[in-house]
C-alpha cells in the first residue's frame, strides 16, 4: 500500500478504497494546505468527499468534479493527478500559486461513488447513480439529467430503463443535492467545471435551450482559449461550443443549472478517447489525459482570476 | 459480476438524417440489448454502440441492409477490460 501520495500510482486506475484512501494521505500530508469535506452521503450512504485546496478564510471558490458519470474511469483518475498536481505546483507554479492565494478550489474526485464502486464489482459498463426506482426493475438515475433547470425536458427520459433518465424529481440523487446544498450554501462559487469522458469537448451553457447564454462571447472565446492550451501539449483534437449546438439538447444538465445559479464560468468537459477504446481508455493514457486536460482548466481558473464579477 | 465476452464496440458513421432515423428507431429495440456509448445525433458525429455477442449478428445486418458505413472499435470488451484487471492488479503490492 502506497504510504505516500509520491508513492502513489497515477498512472493506473483504483478502487474507491484506495482513492478514498489517497485523499486521506494527502490531506495528512499538507494539511495546511488541503482539507477534506464531506457535503453529503451517496444514497448507499457512501460519504461524498470534497478535497479544499485554500489558503485564507473566506475566499470565492472554483468547483472541479470528477466521475459523475461512474464508467467513465479516466476522468476519476483525472482527478486524482490534479490532487496531486495542485500541491505540486502550490508555491512553485506563479499562476497556479496567485489563484490559490484568491480563490479555493473544491475538487471532488468521485462524485457518484455508488456507482463507482458498482463499475469495479459488478458491472464496468455502469454510468448512472444506484437508487432504485419504485415500480421498475431498472436501478439508477443519470445525474447529469437531474438538475432543475429545464428539468424532465426532452433532452433527458423519462424510462427509469434509459441511460439518461432524469429520476422522478430534479435534485432526487443525494449525490446531486448535495452538490445543490453546498452550492447553495457557498454562495460565492465563481467557476464550475464538471468533467465527463468521452469524445473530447469543451462545452458550455445551454443544453436545454438554442437561446444563446448572455456570456456566450465570452464563454466562447475562453473555451477557445483552453482548447488551445490543452493541444499545446498532445495535439488531441477538441470541439467547443455550447451543449445543444455542439452535442445534443440535454435537459436537467449539471452546468445550466450553474450557470443560472450565477456562476458565469460554467463548463463541462468530455475527455479522451482519441475513438478506439472509449470508455475503456487504457491507463498508460491515464497522465497525458489530466496533463491536457489540466492546461485548459488552468487557463479558465487564470481567466476566472483576472476577470472578477 | 457483469461479463462482456464477444462484445462489440461498433463506430458507426451515418451519411444522413434517414440513416440517424434508423439508429434512433434499432437504439428503442430493447431486446437488443444495445448500449450507445455515443448516440445517433447528426451527420457529423460518429456513433459508438456497445453491441452484445447475441445481438451481432442482427445489428450487423440491419447495418448492411441499410448501407451504413461502420467498422468495429473494439473487437472484444471483456479482453480490453481483463486487460484494464491484470494492470490494475499488477499495481497492487
């Protein structure tokens, strides 16, 4: 068992034992610096961890999540290298060191842990939550379709047997309330992204609507911004552009519901595959992946900085 | 534990609406038990379907029954992941 988080392995994937675990050493090992919070329980009563990167009391706070969508393994991975990375790069890094010195950063790892934990025990194939729904033999809800905001719209189903069914009512998933609640509760969130996997895009608001949102130059422009700094490093080809135009209509999606709460810097990635593995991308691509990936979060979290509201 | 033996991985590339109709209505069959890793949506984007062993044969010729261009992605799912298994294993102490 890694006895530190430098002996960890970042270029496999992990158990939700073991990453739980490697949020515990890294919080041990910087405790100055990291904080663990737990904003709820899963509906299988799995805690809901939050790592806390902060460096001073009462600052605004940028929110990164992972793993939403339980089978999609390279973006919990993901997670765990920017961990890593961020207590790396804290105090060597300028730009990173000044966005900490600002603003915290919430970066939940494993944000559907039932479903997870079902991907490595039972089924690998398993994207949904795992509550089940009365009067159906099909378990789950997508949470990526259970948000109100054009809740139960036509960008989502409304068949507990579907992959994007959107649950009975909007925020039904403990796993979404509670990010709802601890939003909420913030109150001064001021970038939101949620990372998914995969067909690699950088998408924002709206899913449910062709109405452009009122920050969609800006939005657009910054989008463009970090899908050039993230092909700096691998050459991996990006699409951007706001959900409905780029993908599809998407209903009850994570990143509207942000927005409308007011957090202007609401994206949502879709990580590699480059379209031969999916979502069994194989782990050796685990680091070049986050590494990317990681060049355009920074470039919104500096942009995030530099342009207060 | 769910197994994926002889389990495809079809990328499907659709040359019109007519086609991505097709997709979406074979997508409602739910006998078939396929999983659209990426969904009929438009044109440009192609169509990724998880397509179990017993399906196969039924999806491949409603594909070239309907002159859809595809090819296979992942010939086996259940070797990608004992592959993903033995890596996971081999990083365990």
């Amino acid at each position: 068992i890694p006895r530190t988080t430098d002996e960890f392995d970042y270029s496999n994937y992990h158990d939700l034992n073991t990453i739980y675990s490697f949020m515990d050493m890294l919080v041990a090992e910087h405790s100055d610096l990291v904080s663990k919070i737990v904003i709820g329980q899963s509906y299988e009563g799995r805690p809901l961890n939050v790592l806390k990167f902060s460096t001073g009391a009462n600052h605004p706070g940028i929110w990164i999540d992972t793993g939403i969508h339980s089978r999609e393994w390279v973006t919990q991975a993901s997670g765990i290298w920017f961990a890593k990375k961020i207590v790396n790069d804290y105090g060597r890094d300028p730009i990173l060191t000044d966005i900490l010195n600002n603003y915290d950063i919430f970066l939940e790892i494993v944000t559907n842990p039932d479903g997870f934990d079902y991907t490595h025990t039972s089924d690998r194939m398993w994207r949904k939550t795992r509550k089940p729904n009365p009067g159906s033999s099909c378990v789950g809800v997508d949470p990526n379709r259970n948000w109100d905001t054009s809740f139960g719209g036509p960008g989502a189903s409304s068949n507990p047997c579907s992959q994007t069914y959107h649950g009975p009512s909007a925020h039904s998933e403990p796993e979404v309330k509670a990010i709802v609640d601890f939003v909420k509760s913030h109150g001064n969130l001021k970038a939101f992204m949620s990372i998914h996997s995969y067909s690699q895009m950088l998408l924002y608001p709206y899913g449910y609507t062709h109405t452009p949102a009122k920050d969609q130059a800006e939005l657009h422009e910054l989008a463009r911004k970090a899908i050039t700094e993230l092909q700096s490093l691998y050459n991996t080809g990006y699409t951007f552009g706001s959900i409905i135009t780029t993908i599809y209509q998407a209903d009850g999606v994570t990143v509207d519901w942000t927005y409308e709460q007011g957090i202007k810097y609401s994206y949502t990635f879709e990580l590699r595959d480059t379209g031969r593995h999916g979502f069994l991308l194989p782990a050796n691509q685990i680091i070049p992946t986050a590494e990317e990936t990681w060049l355009a979060l920074m470039a919104i979290m500096e942009h995030t900085k530099n342009n207060p509201y | 534990k769910e197994t994926f033996e002889g389990h495809q991985v079809l990328r499907i590339t659709a040359k019109d609406e007519a086609q991505i109709t097709l997709l979406k209505e074979i997508s409602q069959q739910v006998h078939l038990g396929l999983d659209f890793w990426r969904e009929p949506i438009r044109e440009s984007l192609p169509v990724d379907v998880c397509v179990p062993f017993n399906s196969l044969q039924a999806v491949r010729a409603f594909l070239a029954y309907n002159h859809f261009e595809y090819c296979v992605m992942i010939e086996d799912v259940q070797a990608l992941l004992d592959e993903e298994q033995r890596q996971m294993l081999k990083s365990r102490p």
